[in-house]
C-alpha cells in the first residue's frame, strides 16, 4: 500500500470553509511573554495566559516543530505517524488517521494542542477539545509562506517567538538560493505523485506543495480542486506532465512501477521520455522545519542536473 501520512488532508476532500484564509494568518511579530493571544489558521483565537508546559501534536509537521525549536521535552503526546527526530517516537500516541482520543488528551494535562486542519484533525474532535477548556491552536498551510508563518505560530504559541524568527529567516534564505539556482531555462510540466492507492493522489490546487514545485523549477499538475489532494486521472492525461515524481517511492511504490501501469500513463511525455523519479516525500510534504531540504530534493528529482545546492549554509551564510 502506499499511504499518504505527512500531508494534512492528503486523502479527504475539506470545504471550503475549513481551510486557511489570508485574514486567518497570524501575525509574525514575536511576543516577548505570556500572555500572548493568537489566531489560528482557521481564524480562531485564544489567549495563552502562561507558557504551555504540557504540549500534545496531532501531526507529525507540528511535533517535529516543537522538537525543533527545543520545545520537545514538553511534549508529552502525538500522533503515530511521528517519526522525527527519533524522540518523538516514544511519545504517547494520543492521534491516529482515525481521529483524536479525547480521553487520553485529558489524561495527560495537556494545556495546548497543536491540530492541523484540513481536516487532518477531525473538526469534531478540535471542536470537542476546546468544549473541554483545552487551548486548541489549528494549522494548516496553503502556500510555502505560510508554512513558515505556521512555525512562526507555534513559536509564539510554546514560548519560542525568537528561536522561530531565526529558524524561519535561515529556511528563507535558504530556499531563496535553492530556487534561484533551480530557475534555470523553460519549467517543465511537473506531477508530483503523493499517493497512488486506492487513487492516484496530487497537488491541490491551494497547496504549499504546488507553491513548492515551482520554487524547485516545474510547473505543477494540480488535481483541480482547492482542498482536495485525489488526481483525476483524464486531468492528468490531459495535463501531459514532463516530470512525474513519485512521493509514495517511501512505499514502496517506484518509477517502474509507475512506467508499468500502461493505458492512458504511456501516452504521459514524462513516461516516453523515462522522466520519471522518486523523493524523499516526508521532506517535500511535511510542512516542518526540514522543508528547505525538501525544496532541495524536489529541484533535483525534477532536473537531476540542477546545480542546487543541498547542504545546509552555515549560520554566518544565513542573512540577518
């Protein structure tokens, strides 16, 4: 099977309504202290009167963040999808593509969650979370901006303001030069495959995903829709991609076996002219800290002669 666990809302389709809005961003001037009011990606705010000790994450992005910005020793539950860094692992898992359990929330005295919306997190069981005092903070997303916006967030959120200004201005600068030196001659037409079972799974159309495959130098496919991620096969014939990249490679799932499917896939330019290759998806779809690593990979399973660069500048390369 190839499941599609690191991007939120990958294999549902949301209304409109549930996702972010630019009126919902939040503000990226950092709050010294408590108490510190905030407004979620899906416009709700609340007031931190103190800095949470008792955190919980119900995606993977959200707790590889708290982690990043040394927050993860407060942390004391996730999801089971968590898988960086390696201590996130042991956590507690309080989250499942199933949805949140409540009890277990309780349990644990937490005194913020981090949910993502989207629907990755049921909005009965935010909705259920808050009903109970619980602070609930939601993000999710649309565009590479925002991600970093969303990290910035949860900085505010755990008492990080600073750590996350710094963490999102190095990712910025870094990307900035990924995507300079991607942006060289004409960018092909790009899909890039999420998932491939029971569907074929793509780009929505208001995704950080589609804003991240023209950072890397392509054109995104996207699947038509502006928040859900199932790709139409007769949209995809029709789009004629170039360059297929296939995300679910870390499920097993390789360019042969995309090149195999045979019918309205042969007639794709991208499988005549054998531009078919794999990422590292985790990287590329998980709206985290390691997303300029992911902007690396993705430019060069795009052009693999793409002169980006891979490694991380020091911080004396970093801009102020």
């Amino acid at each position: 099977s190839s499941p599609v666990p690191s991007l939120p809302g990958a294999t549902t389709t949301a209304s409109p309504s549930s996702a972010a809005s630019p009126s919902a961003r939040p503000s990226t001037t950092p709050a010294a202290e408590f108490p510190v009011t905030l407004t979620d990606d899906v416009g709700s705010t609340l007031t931190l009167d103190e800095e949470p000790s008792k955190i919980i994450s119900l995606s993977p992005a959200n707790t590889e963040t708290v982690f990043a910005l040394g927050a993860g020793d407060r942390l004391v539950g996730g999801t089971d999808a968590d898988d960086y860094p390696a201590e996130a692992k042991a956590l507690p898992d309080v989250a499942t593509f199933q949805g949140v359990q409540v009890e277990k929330v309780l349990a644990l005295g937490a005194d913020l969650v981090l949910a993502a919306g989207n629907d990755f997190t049921p909005p009965a069981d935010i909705q259920r979370l808050r009903d109970l005092g619980i602070p609930v903070v939601v993000l999710y997303a649309e565009t590479v901006d925002e991600v970093l916006a969303d990290i910035e967030l949860i900085g505010r959120s755990v008492g990080a303001a600073d750590e996350a200004a710094a963490m999102t201005a190095s990712m910025r600068h870094r990307m900035d030069t990924i995507s300079a030196a991607a942006q060289v001659g004409p960018a092909p037409r790009v899909f890039y495959q999420i998932g491939s079972e029971p569907d074929i799974y793509g780009p929505a159309d208001d995704s950080f995903v589609a804003d991240l495959i023209e950072l890397a130098g392509g054109q995104p496919i996207t699947t038509g829709d502006a928040v859900s991620f199932t790709m139409p096969l007769e949209r995809l014939v029709e789009a004629d991609p170039e360059v297929i990249v296939v995300g679910d490679a870390n499920y097993g799932v390789t360019p042969a076996d995309v090149k195999a499917r045979g019918g309205a896939w042969s007639s794709m330019s991208a499988v005549k002219k054998d531009q078919v290759r794999p990422v590292d998806d985790i990287i590329v779809t998980r709206p985290g800290p390691r997303l300029a690593d992911g902007l690396a990979a993705l430019a060069l399973a795009i052009d693999p002669g793409s002169a980006v660069p891979t490694a991380s500048p020091s911080a004396s390369a970093v801009a102020p």
